[in-house]
C-alpha cells in the first residue's frame, strides 16, 4: 500500500512538503509520483520520478515544485514552494512498475487535501 503523509492548508506564497511511503511487500517500483484532483475535474499528473532520477513535471508547477525519492525507504517526496490558490486539490500518490514516466502505476494511496488560500 501507498501512504501519504503532510498535506493542509497554507496561504499563497507558502510551502508543503507531502511524503508518501511503500509498504506492504511493494518493491522495485520505477515510477513514483502524484497526481492531483479538484472536483468535477480529472486527476492530472503532477510530478513523476523514475528510481533512476528521471522526472516530470506538469507545466503549471514547473519551477515550483520538486519531486525526489529514496529508493532504500520507497519514499516519494514533492516540495511544493510558492504555493497557489490553484494548487488546491485533493493529492494522490502513485507508484509502479511500468517504464514509461506518464502513465499512472497500479498503487494508489488515499488523498491527501492541500489547501491554499489567498
């Protein structure tokens, strides 16, 4: 399973640090990354890392957001800095196996809510 931790509410301009774990047996993923999702809209990718250091990111938070992980801990991190009210939305790590740095992996944790006000 996919646990995230280190979503809530700041105001604009503000920084998150939200932290999302492996567990469970889950090993030798090669994406990890997080999705974010407003309502009546579809969950888009955020950012996305390979276990080898690849990433990707959504135009909108290029420049603010930087996404790492420890491979050892199967942690995925995303520093969310200069955060806008835009930026709201529930956020949902994934993780798996698949190569391509795109696609969503088959492991979803719960979302974690990142409110941002003005």
């Amino acid at each position: 399973q996919l646990q995230a931790f280190g979503g809530g509410l700041v105001q604009a301009g503000g920084s998150l640090r939200p932290s999302c774990a492996a567990s469970g047996g889950i090993v030798s993923l090669n994406v990890m990354g997080w999705y974010r999702q407003t309502r009546g809209q579809t969950r888009e990718l955020v950012a996305a890392v390979t276990s080898g250091g690849r990433t990707n990111y959504v135009d909108s938070v290029k420049g603010r957001f930087t996404i790492s992980r420890d491979n050892a801990k199967n942690t995925v991190y995303l520093q969310m800095n200069d955060l806008k009210p835009e930026d709201t939305a529930v956020y949902y790590c994934n993780a798996g196996h698949h190569s391509y740095i795109g696609f969503a992996g088959g492991y979803w944790g719960k979302g974690t809510q990142v409110t941002v006000s003005s």
